[in-house]
C-alpha cells in the first residue's frame, strides 16, 4: 500500500505512543488505521477498549494495543529513597524525617522504600516533580524509540495488503 501521508503517520504515531506511557491508563487503548485508497492516505484513530472486548464495526484495522498499566510509570523506575530524594532535591535525612513524621513513626524507627514511596505519592507536590522527570525522561531520552517503534508499526501497515 502506498502512504503519500507516511511521515505525518509516523510523528503522530510516536506521539500516541509517548502519551500512553505518560498517561498510564488502567484501560486498553486501541489504535485504529484507516485508508483511503483514493488519495493513498491514512489516518489513525484512537479507541478506548475500557473492557478489552469492544471494536467499532468499520473498515478500520488495528494496528496498536496499549495494554493496562497496572503502576504508575514514574515510580516504577525509582530503585531506593536516595533515587526519590535526588529527583526531589532534598536530602535522604529529609525525607526520611518527613515520611516518619507522615507515617507518624517515632524519630529512631527506620523507613523503608515502601513507607517513602507512599509518603512521595501522596505528597502532591513531590508526586508532581516525580511525574515531571519522568515526562521530561521519557520526552528526552526515550524519544528516539518511540519514532523507532512508531516506524515499525507503520512500515508493517504499508506492508499488509
């Protein structure tokens, strides 16, 4: 199949797939291709498959699934409190005093990941900076793969007949 809208096709795909990771939806996500064989174009739909089992019934073929992401993408990538404590620019002492004062823990009992995680994600605005540098990662260092990956999607709809 030709595509004479190829590289718009392409941009915005590696959007979509940029947005899916930021957004983390609990949802499948579903994106839809349709051609127009007169004017050798595509668009591309977007479908939101709360249950998993739903389509519309058109010409459309489905050429992406965004499965649920059952975490939160930005915590994920966080290994120990010193990691949160840099990205949040405090100390570890810092915010170890404040998730014990948070979990009202007396001030010689130790925190843990679990407790500093929880503490982080339910403090509004270090949650905010945490989701930041995870936005700001994944629109820097990850962008080449998402037009990598959006390449590939897109090379295997011109491929199918």
């Amino acid at each position: 199949m030709i595509l004479k809208n190829r590289e718009e096709l392409v941009e915005e795909m590696s959007k979509m797939l940029l947005k899916f990771d930021k957004e983390c939806n609990d949802y499948e996500t579903d994106i839809y291709f349709y051609y127009d064989s007169k004017i050798q174009t595509g668009r591309l739909y977007t479908f939101l498959n709360v249950g998993g089992n739903s389509w519309l019934d058109d010409d459309h073929i489905t050429i992406y699934t965004d499965k649920p992401h059952y975490e939160d993408g930005a915590y994920i990538w966080y290994q120990s409190e010193e990691e949160f404590a840099d990205t949040l620019g405090i100390t570890l002492e810092q915010l170890c005093s404040e998730t014990r004062a948070y979990h009202h823990f007396d001030d010689d009992e130790e925190v843990g990941y679990c407790e500093v995680e929880q503490y982080v994600q339910n403090n509004e605005e270090y949650d905010d900076k945490i989701k930041e540098s995870y936005s700001e990662y994944l629109e820097t260092e990850l962008a080449g793969e998402y037009a990598s990956r959006a390449e590939e999607i897109i090379s295997a709809v011109e491929n199918e007949e």
